[in-house]
C-alpha cells in the first residue's frame, strides 16, 4: 500500500464530507479513493469514515489519526517541492575565459535539455583555481598538462600572411643585423601563461636565438590577436582560435605544444555529468581537437 496516497485520500475525503467530492480534489476516480481508505483502514485495524448515513462523518478513530495523515501529506508535498528546487540548483563551472560566448550558450543549453542546469562562470586559469579552492564553484575546468588532460588543444603560432611552410622554425624569426628590421614578437595570452606551456615556448625561443624580448605575455587575448593581426607578430593559439580571428595558423617545427584541461576536485555527480553527458560539447568550447567526440579519456582528475 501507498501509505501517502491513502493518506491524501483520507485528507480529502474527510475535508469534503464525501467520496466524490474529496476524490474529485485529490484528482483521482472516486472508486480509487474508497480503495485507498479502506486499504488504510485494514493496514490500522480500525476504520476512519463511518458510512452508514448519508453524510460521511468521521469515526472517533479517523478523528485522532487525522492530524497525523495531514503531517504525512504536508511532509511528502514539501519533499518533493525540495527535490525540484534540488534538481534545478545550478551545476557552477569556472571555464576559460576564451570560450567563444555562443559556444558556451550552445553549452549550456545542450545542459538544460539534459536537465543540468550549467551555470558558467569564464575566468583565467590562475583566477579558475582560485575559484575552485574557495568553493565559489562546483567545479572548474583547469590548465593541466597534457598527460593528465581530459580535453587537449594542439598549439601553434597565427599570423595575417599565410606561412610558406608546413610547419614554423622559431630561428626564422631571429632579427638580422639591420637596425630596421621589425622583431616579430611571439605572443602568449593569458590563458597560456602556464608552467607547462610558457616554460617551453621560452626556452625553444631562447634556443632558437630569439631575444628575451620576442617571447612575450600578452595583457590580454584581444590585446595579442589585434598585434598578429596590425603586424609581424605572431600569437599563440589553437587552430580555433587562429581561424575566429581570421589568421593562419602553422604549428612549431619541433615543439609539441599541448593546452590540457581536466576536472578541478567538486562534487562527484557534477563531474560525472561534465565528463560524460557533456564531454563533447566542452570539447567544443575549449576547441579541442576532433571535438572530443572520439578518442580515449584520461581518468586521472585536476586538484
């Protein structure tokens, strides 16, 4: 026996003073009220209605376990009012700040029609854990290197004018002896300045005999793109993002750049549903390579 719906029948029928009408409010067939009251009479060994005049009245008994039926009821309403408002909490996410908008709104409503409801929160890699250590979010989607990364993203240098090459020698960017020739500068954004990433670059670069001054963090992605795009310059980026800006893209002759992402610590379930219900999706936001649809996915997590 349903021992709440035999409840809510009971509630009802005795608010209304009759079968038909009390089943009427509780929106179930008279027949299934009666059922249900008389299921629950049996389960007590005592009856609640007593039925022998025209009006149904309660029996001393059903007058002593009503206020209790109505505690049960009331107890279940407000359950299952607070299992909504749990299912609709938002799942929050600190994402790099480079996600294209309209990749995260796509993201977030391939969620919703999950019934996850994503809440993002775009920041820079130091500023996503910081987030992730204070529990500001559920979640994070970190730098990491790429041996541990769930979603990896090829690097490579962008520029205006095509590259003549397959691939980009650094040491071709070395500065000649003529005091007019422009120094082409290899930018790193923000969301690159990372030991794994920008402790390469600089040493490929000093290998290669570039200056100090030809490796160098940009304030800002915009701020890097608008150089590549106005001058020699050359950005750091991934394939993506060289081709929203409109630049061509090459990747670096004997360096193998990588940006990896994984999972920040949070809670279980969130992350569950990130790596499986919504891995591609982030693939497509991070730019990673293939989408993310296929391949295989590290188990290891960040933090």
């Amino acid at each position: 026996m349903d021992i709440v719906a035999a409840c809510r029948a009971f509630v009802a029928v005795s608010g209304h003073g009759s079968f038909t009408s009390g089943a009427a409010a509780a929106g179930i067939p008279q027949s299934v009220a009666s059922r249900r009251i008389a299921a629950l009479e049996e389960h007590f060994g005592s009856r609640l209605f007593d039925r022998t005049s025209r009006a149904v009245r309660l029996t001393p008994f059903g007058q002593d376990m009503l206020p209790t039926a109505r505690r049960l009821v009331d107890l279940a309403d407000a359950m299952a009012d607070d299992a909504e408002r749990a299912r609709l909490r938002p799942l929050r996410v600190a994402v790099p700040e480079i996600c294209p908008p309209h990749r995260l709104a796509a993201l977030v409503a391939v969620a919703r029609r999950q019934r996850i409801q994503l809440e993002v929160r775009p920041a820079g890699p130091q500023e996503r854990e910081r987030l992730c250590r204070t529990l500001e979010v559920d979640t994070g989607i970190v730098a990491v290197p790429e041996a541990t990364a769930l979603w990896r993203v090829p690097l490579g240098l962008a520029a205006r004018t095509a590259f003549p090459a397959p691939t980009v020698f650094l040491e071709t960017l070395r500065t000649g002896r003529a005091r007019t020739q422009a120094r082409r500068r290899v930018l790193i954004q923000p969301e690159d300045d990372v030991a794994h990433l920008r402790d390469p670059v600089t040493r490929a670069g000093q290998s290669a005999g570039l200056t100090p001054a030809q490796v160098s963090i940009a304030p800002s992605l915009v701020d890097a793109a608008a150089a590549a795009l106005v001058s020699p310059d050359l950005l750091l980026c991934s394939r993506q993002q060289a081709e929203d800006f409109a630049l061509h893209w090459c990747p670096i002759a004997g360096l193998r750049l990588v940006r990896g992402y994984g999972l920040a610590a949070g809670a279980r379930e969130g992350l569950d549903q990130l790596r499986t219900v919504l891995y591609a999706d982030i693939a497509r936001c991070l730019g990673a390579a293939g989408d993310g649809a296929t391949g295989d996915r590290p188990r290891g997590e960040a933090g």
